[in-house]
C-alpha cells in the first residue's frame, strides 16, 4: 500500500512514522509513506499557502493553487483514491479501514486553518472525518487512518490472525472479549479461573459471553 501526504507541516509525521508497525510495515515493504510539502509548489518570497477568504470571514483558507499543484505531481496508482480530510466529511470507521485496506494507493490532504478552498473539492474522490469534532489540521487523522487501514493489511502484524477479533471487526456493535496475562493474581484482582482451566470450548463460551456483555453494556452507554 502506497500512502501520499500533502501538508505544510512534513516534519509532524516523523516520530509516529519512525515507530512500532508502522515502522515494521514500511522495511518488509508492505507500506510506504511520501510526505509532500504543499509550500514546495508556491512561487512567492513567503511560500504562501494561505489567503483571505472571499465575501470576508474569520481566519484564512489554504489556496487550491499549490494543492493542486502538489496533487498533480503524485505518481497515481490505478486503484487510489484522493481524501480529503475535513470534520464535515464522511465517518471513518472500521468499515470504512477495511474498503481502503484493498486500495493500492491513498493519498491525503490536509487542511489547515480555516479550511481550504472550495475548489479541492474538485480534485478529490471523498471527504472523511475522524469524529464530529474540529482539529487544527489534517495530519493527526492521516496518522489515523493509515494506521488503522495498515493493520488490516497482510503480514503487516505479527499474527496474521491478530485483527480478526478486534473491536468493530465484527461489527459496528461488536466489542472485543477481555484479555489477562501473568500474574494470575495481581494485588486483590485474579484472572477468571476458566482461562486457567485449559478447557478451550468453555473458555470459547466464556468469551462470548464477554462480548454479549460488552455489547450491552455499549449500548445502554451510547
């Protein structure tokens, strides 16, 4: 999976980048990132990205100018798709990781200040959210997705197994059994003794009995 970044800040993405899966996944070559500086494609003095928005407002919006200047210079795959990301856009959830998950490739841009203009819309195939909420920028729901789509990814985590019980793997309602590890006993809390007993159908049922709990338990919180 290729993923491409458009943004005015490259260097936020590093650190996150450089670590745990996401580091594993881009040296067996089953993921990789580019980041590409939206104010590389400016032509003035100040490598300005940003303007006042027309019929006046608050704050300023991010000119299509240099995002689709940018934009066009990403090599695209056949099977891409171009988000942009924006708090009025579609739900991501785990659905939505699992479609991207068979993508070739999935560029993003991310906005800043009060948005960008308009016009990218033209340039896109989607908008997406990661929760009714605003953020300051388009980079911390990037890192998001792409390690949410990642993990879904074959070979990307060390037990090819791993995502199928997770959260929502099931399910937007479903929810993931409880899990224990050594010590049995840690100060007054014990691990249920069914997982001790090796009887792995009762500790099967048990778990799913879990899971019913958890679902009804989220529903009545929701």
């Amino acid at each position: 999976m290729k993923f491409d970044i458009l943004t005015i800040f490259p260097d936020i993405f590093d650190s996150y980048f450089d670590e745990t899966i996401i580091k594993r996944a881009q040296s067996k070559k089953l993921v990789a990132i580019d980041i590409h500086d939206i104010r590389k494609a400016t032509t003035d003095k100040h490598n300005t990205v940003d303007d006042k928005p027309y019929g006046g407002g608050p704050g300023m919006v991010m000119k299509v100018d240099p995002i689709y200047k940018t934009l066009k210079k990403v090599k695209r795959k056949k099977n891409s798709k171009v988000i942009l990301l924006d708090p009025a856009g579609k739900q991501f959830d785990h659905s939505k990781a699992k479609k991207y998950s068979k993508l070739d490739q999935m560029v993003f841009i991310c906005g800043r200040y009060e948005g960008v203009d308009a016009r990218v819309e033209k340039l896109i195939d989607e908008k997406v959210s990661v929760g009714p909420y605003v953020l300051s920028g388009g980079e911390l729901p990037a890192m998001v997705i792409i390690e949410a789509v990642s993990r879904l990814i074959p070979g990307v985590l060390g037990h090819e197994n791993s995502p199928l019980d997770d959260t929502f793997s099931k399910g937007k309602d479903y929810v993931e059994f409880p899990q224990y590890t050594r010590p049995s006993k840690f100060e007054q809390w014990a691990v249920p003794k069914i997982l001790l007993s090796g009887n792995h159908k009762k500790i099967a049922e048990w778990r799913e009995e879990q899971v019913k709990k958890a679902i009804n338990k989220r529903s009545k919180n929701v």
